[in-house]
C-alpha cells in the first residue's frame, strides 16, 4: 500500500521535528513529494500541531475538587504567613517610631538646653565685654589726666628751669658784685 503525499509530509515532519525545526525543503525532500505538496501539508501539520498544544483535557471532577482544596490551603497558608509577617513589621515600625519619638524629644531638650548655655554666655560676653569698654574708657580717662598733668608738671619744670636760672645768674652778678666789693674794702683795709 503507497502512502498519499500528506502522509508522506506529516511522517516526515514528525520525524525532522524530533531533531530540528522542518521546512518545506526538508520535507520535501524526505516525503519525496512536490513543491506545493510539502509547502501545504507542512502548513496544515504546524496548524494541527499548534491547535493539540493549545488543548487541555478536561480534569475529572474530583481531581478539580482535590485542586481546589490544595490550593485553598496554600492560599490559607499564605495567607496567614502574610497576615503574622506584616504584624510583625507592624510591631517593629511602632517600636522604631516610638523610639524615634523618644530620641527627637531627647534631641529636642538638649537642643534647649545648649540654646540656654549659649544665651547665658552671650549674655554673660557681652556683660564682660561692656566692663572691659568700661574699663578701657576709665584707663583712657586716666591716661589723658596723666598726659594733662606731664604737661603741666613740663611747663612748671621748664618755668622752675627758668626761675633757676634766672636766679643763678643773678646770683652769679650778685656774687661778682659781692667780689668786686671786697676787693675794693680788702686793698683799703690792708693798707690802712
């Protein structure tokens, strides 16, 4: 018994499948059959191939029960692994936020406590640094009341200079004059 053409293609292609996709010159050349004979059992064998793929049997009413069950309980299992894990990552954010509270409101009153410090010094600067004006303003008071009295203690020293040598010369013209007159008494005592 001679095999038709469309057997020969679908035997051919069956068998190139098992190795490698077929085409229309492999089976043409396998089946030994025309151009036209392989290029269109080859379609109608991939159509046939893709439609089998495509179907599921049916599953027995049971097995689609047993299924059903199955996956039910993962999803319960799941379910419940998802539920215990968010609660606890819902207890572990509640203890982190309520940690972070407490660290902010920590952070909070140092933060005051430093803004007292460093007002209190502040204050504290600027109290020391009028004193210190203060000071600087009585010590330039001072320095000018003693550049005053320099002055005046220069101008008495240099008018005491003058009166001294004043006095000196006259005293000087006073002890010629003395000199001179003893010289004259001393010759009229001496010879008389």
């Amino acid at each position: 018994m001679t095999l038709s053409a469309k057997d020969r293609v679908y035997a051919a292609a069956d068998q190139i499948s098992a190795e490698r996709r077929p085409t229309v010159s492999t089976v043409r050349a396998a089946a030994g059959a025309s151009n036209a004979d392989a290029t269109r059992y080859l379609r109608e064998w991939s159509q046939e191939k893709d439609a089998a793929g495509g179907q599921v049997a049916a599953a027995p009413p049971a097995l689609r029960e047993q299924a059903a069950r199955l996956a039910g309980a993962c999803w319960a299992e799941a379910s419940g692994l998802a539920d215990a894990r968010h609660a606890g990552l819902e207890a572990a954010w509640v203890q982190e936020k309520k940690d972070l509270n407490l660290e902010i409101a920590e952070l909070a009153t140092d933060l005051d406590r430093v803004t007292a410090e460093k007002d209190a010094a502040a204050t504290e600067l600027v109290a020391r640094v009028a004193a210190l004006e203060a000071e600087v303003a009585a010590a330039g008071e001072q320095l000018a009341q003693a550049q005053a009295a320099e002055k005046e203690a220069h101008r008495e020293a240099s008018a005491a200079a003058a009166r001294l040598a004043a006095a000196e010369a006259r005293a000087g013209t006073l002890q010629q004059a003395h000199d001179a007159l003893l010289e004259r008494i001393t010759p009229a005592v001496a010879g008389g």
